[in-house]
C-alpha cells in the first residue's frame, strides 16, 4: 500500500476459505438498506455454491450445496428493474439457479458440446459462451448463435432496459470485441491486448448506457463506448508499472464523494482503485498486494454495517475484504475495557481451535505412519491443482510464465530443449540454481531449480526465446504437501516465438514471399501454421481460405500468412522470418509424406529495410554496454580525486546514473549477443536464397560489428 498521492485507508480482514476459485465466481446479494450487512455467495472449483453473512466477526453459512461439476461463472439475475439477486452458476454444459435462500430453481442443460466458460444474464436473456461458440437464450429457448474465429474469454450485453436494443459483445482472445446483432458481427472492435475481461462502465453502461469496459491478459484497462453505428474509444490506462494481467473489475463509491470508482483485480495479486476526479480518465487512489491471483472483486457491505469494503476472492479461495471500517477505534472509557475483553475472548478460542487442530494433525501423522507399515499400505499421491499462464509480452519480447498453487510451492524445475534465456523477475524472491547440461546427448539446454521462500504460492518466470530454435519448455511443480509430489507442465516454443498476432500491416515495406503448393487439405497448412507462430486458434477459421497478420515484438518486422486448400502465401520483410518457414515447412510435410512444391522471390531492398528497423536497438544497447564498462573507472576516479568537477558532462551523467544504467544492463542478458545473431541470421539467410555459403565470411562480419557504423554494415551486406 502507498500513501503518496493516494487518500484511502483501507484494512484486511479474511473471511474465510472455499475451494479453487474460477474467474468471475463471487458475487454480493443486494440488500433493500444502504451500507447494511450483505450475504456472500461464491463457487468453487470442487462444484460447491456457498452463501455466508458475517455475525460478530464470524462466518455464518446461509446455504451451501454439495460437491459437483467444477464452476466456471456465477452471476447475480432476476426481473429487469427489480433487485438481482437470484443466483445462478455455470458448471459443465448446465446453469443451475438458486433463490437467495438456496432452494434451486433451475436446472438448465444447454445444448454446447463444450463446458461453459463466461456467462451473462440480462432478464429473461441468457448469454452463453463455450471456448469458440457462442449461444444466446431467451427463456431457456434458443435464439441466436455465433462461432467465434478465436476463443471467446468473455461476454457481456448493454442494458437493454435502458437502450430497448440487444447488443451482446464478446471478448476474443485475438486481441478484438466483437459486437453483434442477433447471429451476426455488427463490427469488430481492436484493443491493446487479448481482453479477458468485460463490465459494463459504472455497472449500468453510463450516462449513454453503452459504455463497456475490458481488461486485457497483458494488465491494460480501457472503456469503449458501443454505440449502433461504430465504437468511440474513450481512455485506456497502459500497464506501465508491468502488473499482473486483469482478471476482474467493478464500479463501486469506495471514496465516498457520490461517483463510482473503478475496483480492479490482478493475476498477480494486485488490488486497485481508480476514481474519477474529473470525470474523463481514472486516476489510481489506491493499490494493495496480495499473495495470489484475485478472481473476483466487488464493492459492498460484509464485515459490518456502514462500512464500505473492497470484497475479494483469490485463486485459493479466500474471500477477503478491504474495509473502510478503521482499525483503531475512538472510544469512550467504558468501550476500551468492552473491547478488550471481546478481543480477548477471540484470541482465547482461536488459541483452542488451534492446539485442537494440531493435536489433529499429531494423531492423522501417527495413523499414516502405522497404516503405510502395514502388509496392506495404500498410499495415494495428493492432488493439487495448478493455475498456468504463458504470455508474451509484446513491451520487452519476452514470454512470462506465472505458476500458481493452492498450497506453498516447495520448488519449481525449469527444463528446456532449446536455447532460451531465463530474466531477471522484481517480483521473484525464489533462489534460482543453474545445472550443466549435456546438449550432445540428450537436447537439455537449460536446467534451473527455483526454490521457494516459505509460503510462495506463485511464481513468475521470464524466458527470451530465440527465433528458428523451436521445442518444449517444461515445468516441474513441487508443492510442500506430504507424500512428495509432482506435477509437469508443458509449453510449446515455436519456430516464430515472438511473433504476436496483428489485424493491420503496412503493404508498402519492401516483401520477400514464400509460396507453397501441394496435396494438402485447409486443416493440415492450418496446423502447420499452429505449429509455426503462437496466437494461432487451434480450429481452422470458417470458411475455405485464412489470413493471419503478425508483427515481430524484437524487431517490428510482419508476415502475412494466407492460405487455402492446396496453396499457402507467406510474406515479410524479414528473409530470415521466410527462411525459417521455409525449413520448418518442408520438415513438417516430409515428416507426412506430402510432396510439397517450394518457390520464393526475394526483394533485395528489404535487407536494407530490416538493418535499419534493427539500428536504433543496436546503437542503443552498444551505448548502454560502453557506459556501463566505464562505471567503475569513472568510480575510481572520483574517490581518488573526490569529486567529479573535473569530469565531462557525459562522464558525470553516466555516474549519475550508475545504478539505473547497470540495472538496465542486468536485466537484458545477451541482448547484444542477440541482436548480433540476428544479423549473422541475416546476412546468411540473404545468401542462402541465392545458392551461396557465406559462412565463412561471419567472423569478418562481427569485426564490423565490434566497431559498429550503419553504413559499413549495409554496405558489408551489398559487396558479399
């Protein structure tokens, strides 16, 4: 928490602990008072739907259902223009609905042949979503229908109370909302990055009714006005202090000055409030971390009457408030001693349940020991659930692995069969050990132990790939539970890793193309290209011919990727980008016994046009590598003579700035190596379509490079 330039005070209180939590699953009963007491009601992973109030700082359950299908929604509904507060859950392919009271309603078996993943309910309108389909239902009844191009993460409807018009708007993980009328796409909507989540703006849709806001997987915020004809961008916040992706948000008066702020929940942990002072954009008041990934937030009433409070459930199951209601009190002499009598008598009973709960685990520890003796031992391996997400971040071109437990992690194993850089992570407290590696024998490039601090139940790593070098990445996770167990996770590196998905490229940069020809079918160059670059939806796209636009995050070049039946078109600015596809193709339908036909043309001038895309990047981090060789020179010399009045400008400036600049230095490992590659990549793919083997003349290469000058090097790439 940060007092500066943030004016809220807010305490933490843990309410208490469900199941694994999804996105999106706890919500806040409305209550007919202002500021009274609400109900909780949340659902788990382990299919439980439970309702609870607090009474005197404890929990009380007002319904709880049993074990089933794991809940991947909860939403609040009822009559338009009437309190919301019946509950219904999404679990499997059904939505069952429950009265404040927890007497079901309604059982609903939808007819998606997938489990639902986002939900929302509007009246008498339901708005579903499986991973790529999309179904919307008036009464129980079928009414319109929609397969999305790319998975859908989440959906959402403008009031149609307040517009008379249904406009159902989906968040795709192609970087694009989708806005639609009936069956069809009214228009497409780009946003900075994949949206994961969507609400509508102050919870009605604003003063037009149609403002809807999203946040993305890569920790951006932004609020769209939808309107019926084109959307009208309002503000975007960008994710400069390089949170944690947004999981959740909600409008809530937690400033208490009559106009709502803006409540957001992070993967990482992160608890935010931005408000509104002059009505136009937010301005973050207020910012808590938490141990683990917030996925549902809401402002409200739990704890006590009349105090405000941010209500929270995590990815473990925590349901937490951050409360307006202060810690410290102002009493009179008589409330001190009643208080502390009261504080007194918790302590007292929690040090009971305590020493009842250890004696507990004394005597299960003592049953196992005997049971796993005996001639009849069973022991089974515990369960744990895991919470992974591997991104690319388009800011610095390298991908974030976040792993998530329920329990304390005890150590994580970081395999990797191709070459790939690990980077420093601010947020990481984990001990990291490096072992050798026989590359020879067995294609181990990396492996590192991450062991963790006590009670570390998530974990951010952050890996650069190497373009052309592709394989899998994989994740051993150790919890600290007894019996030791382990689970794998598997991440695919892929020949074009840091390419992202784009919806517009420039035509006029200078393209080489790859064209390709064959026997093959739509879905088999549509899985090669699966195989090729990541942000790829694993379905072909509907129809009979694809187009995909990608954008490098390293260097800024694109490909353009269109292909039917029979035939594939690849074009870039980039020959190595062509020359990696071209090999990665021809490896794949050898490897199915498809006799492809293979035809290139180069544009010369396209060379020139990447050299100079790579310039600025090269200079800048040559420069970087200078300053940060001279630091400790230049800090001799200044407590040999004392002070630095002497020095040049420069030199003083690069003191000035020792810190910043070896930090910069440190969290780019190889950055140079790498931009070196790139041009040794370069210089050799340009020949390699020619026919010729410049190998040799590499060495001459990295002397230019030593001593870099933009126009030897071009005109190095010309005379070869």
């Amino acid at each position: 928490m940060r007092a500066a330039a943030m004016d809220l005070t807010l305490s933490r209180a843990d309410y208490l602990q469900v199941g694994v939590t999804s996105q999106k699953t706890m919500k806040l009963l409305p209550t007919s008072r202002q500021r009274a007491t609400q109900k909780v009601v949340i659902g788990d992973q382990d299919g439980v739907v439970m309702c609870f109030g607090m009474k005197k700082g404890e929990a009380v359950s007002v319904f709880k259902t049993l074990p089933g299908q794991k809940i991947s929604r909860l939403e609040l509904g009822g009559a338009l223009n009437t309190p919301q507060e019946k509950i219904f859950i999404a679990a499997g392919s059904e939505i069952r609905g429950f009265t404040k009271r927890g007497k079901q309603f309604l059982s609903f078996e939808t007819n998606l042949t997938e489990s639902i993943k986002a939900m929302y309910i509007s009246g008498s309108d339901l708005f579903l979503s499986a991973s790529y389909i999309y179904n919307h239902y008036y009464d129980c009844k079928d009414q319109n229908y929609y397969l999305s191009g790319d998975k859908i993460n989440d959906v959402i409807c403008l009031p149609v109370e307040r517009l008379s018009r249904t406009t159902p708007v989906l968040a795709c993980q192609d970087r694009v909302l989708r806005v639609l009328q009936g069956s069809n796409v009214m228009y497409e909507i780009e946003v900075p990055g994949p949206p994961t989540v969507l609400a509508l703006h102050n919870g009605d849709g604003g003063d037009s009714g149609e403002g809807v806001l999203f946040g993305t997987s890569d920790g951006r915020l932004g609020l769209i006005q939808i309107t019926a004809s084109k959307p009208i961008h309002k503000w975007e916040i960008r994710n400069d202090k390089k949170r944690g992706g947004i999981l959740c948000v909600d409008s809530f008066d937690i400033m208490g000055d009559g106009v709502k702020d803006l409540l957001v929940g992070r993967d990482d942990g992160m608890v935010e409030v931005y408000s509104f002072e002059n009505a136009n954009e937010p301005v973050l008041r207020f910012d808590q971390m938490l141990s683990e990934s917030v996925t549902s937030i809401q402002g409200g009433c739990v704890g006590k009457d009349g105090y405000d409070e941010i209500v929270l459930a995590t990815y473990s199951g925590w349901v937490t408030g951050l409360t307006t209601e202060p810690t410290h009190k102002e009493s009179g002499p008589g409330e001190e001693l009643k208080l502390n009598q009261e504080m007194q008598n918790k302590i007292s009973s929690l040090r009971t349940e305590l020493e009842h709960l250890q004696l507990k685990v004394l005597q299960e520890r003592e049953n196992y020991q005997q049971s796993s003796q005996s001639s009849q031992a069973k022991s089974t391996v515990p369960s744990f659930s895991i919470n992974d997400k591997f991104t690319l971040n388009k800011d610095d071109a390298s991908y974030s692995l976040v792993l998530e437990v329920r329990t304390a992690i005890d150590n994580v194993l970081i395999q990797s069969d191709v070459p790939i850089d690990l980077l420093d992570v601010d947020k990481n407290s984990a001990v990291v050990s490096f072992s050798s590696c026989d590359t020879e024998s067995n294609d181990n490039f990396l492996l590192a132990t991450y062991r963790c601090q006590a009670n570390t139940t998530r974990l951010e790593l952050k890996i650069r790939s190497i373009e052309g070098q592709y394989g899998t990445l994989q994740a051993y996770v150790t919890p600290r539970i007894q019996p030791k167990t382990c689970q794998v996770r598997q991440y695919h590196i892929k020949p074009l890793s840091l390419h992202q998905r784009t919806h517009f490229i420039d035509h006029d940069r200078p393209m080489n193309t790859l064209t390709l020809t064959g026997q093959f079918s739509f879905a088999e160059v549509h899985s090669w290209v699966v195989f090729c670059l990541p942000e790829v939806p694993e379905k072909p796209p509907a129809g009979e011919c694809a187009a995909f636009y990608f954008q490098n995050t390293f260097l800024d070049t694109q490909l353009e990727c269109v292909y039917r039946k029979g035939e594939g078109l690849f074009k870039s600015d980039n020959i190595s980008t062509i020359s990696i596809l071209k090999d990665v193709l021809s490896k794949e339908a050898t490897k199915r016994k498809i006799n492809l036909n293979i035809s290139y043309e180069i544009n010369e001038v396209s060379v020139k046009h990447t050299l100079k895309l790579i310039h600025p990047k090269l200079e800048y981090q040559l420069l970087l590598a200078k300053k940060v060789q001279l630091i400790d020179a230049l800090k001799e010399l200044q407590v040999h003579e004392g002070n630095t009045n002497f020095l040049i400008p420069e030199y003083r400036c690069i003191l000035e700035e020792a810190d910043h600049l070896q930090e910069e230095y440190k969290k780019q490992p190889a950055h140079l190596e790498r931009l070196y590659g790139m041009i040794t990549d370069l210089f050799i793919d340009k020949f390699k379509f020619k026919g010729t083997n410049v190998k040799t003349k590499v060495p001459v290469l990295l002397e230019i490079l030593d001593s870099y000058d933009q126009n030897a090097l071009i005109s190095f790439f010309d005379a070869a």
